[in-house]
C-alpha cells in the first residue's frame, strides 16, 4: 500500500510497506520521462505557434511519441500495480495525453 501526490512540481510518495513499495530509480526515472516529453511536447508546439512546420529527425517523430505515449499508458504484464498506477496518475493530471496526441498530429502533418 502506498499515497501518492502527482504534480508539475514532483512526485510525492509514501510507501506503507516497504516490500512493495517502488524504488527510487523507478520514481525518477518516471518523473524525468514525464518531465522531457513535456518539454518536448511544449517545443513542437511552440514551433506551431510560431508557424512553422515542426520537423524532427525520425528517430524522434510522431513513432517516438506514440510510442513513449503507449509506454506510459499500457500496463506490462510483470509490473506491480505502484508501477502501472504511477503513470497513470501522472498522465492524468498533467494533461501530456492531450499534448503528445497533439504532438503527434503536428508531426505527422508536415511529414505528409
């Protein structure tokens, strides 16, 4: 059992039972994850803004960001439910759904 609060700031976590708690690794590793597609995600869309059509090497095009989105939105067979959960919180409250779909379409559209 664990509490858990998600924010831009951070992520707060309390583990109640140390046996099934998450690691700190995987908490960071999490947070990071989150905290780079954002800015990613925010670059694209201020090139949109700005008027251009955003364009990126391949390797990190509209694939990469459906992937990275399936990552962090798809549980894995072997994860416990701390890991499956923690995503899904953040992805929740941050709005980056919205913007890696968006993402997404802004690249999928100047590629076209």
């Amino acid at each position: 059992m664990s509490t858990a609060h998600v924010g831009w700031s951070g992520v707060a976590y309390a583990s109640h039972s140390s046996e099934r708690s998450l690691t700190t690794d995987e908490l960071v590793a999490c947070e990071l994850t989150v905290q780079a597609l954002w800015c990613f995600t925010r670059h694209i869309q201020q090139m949109v803004e700005d008027g251009q059509d955003p364009s990126m090497p391949e390797r990190y095009g509209w694939r990469f960001l459906r992937a990275a989105a399936s990552r962090l939105s798809t549980a894995r067979a072997q994860e416990t439910a701390q890991n499956v959960l923690m995503p899904e919180a953040i992805m929740k409250t941050s709005g980056l759904a919205e913007r890696l779909r968006t993402a997404q379409e802004s690249l999928r559209e100047s590629a076209g």
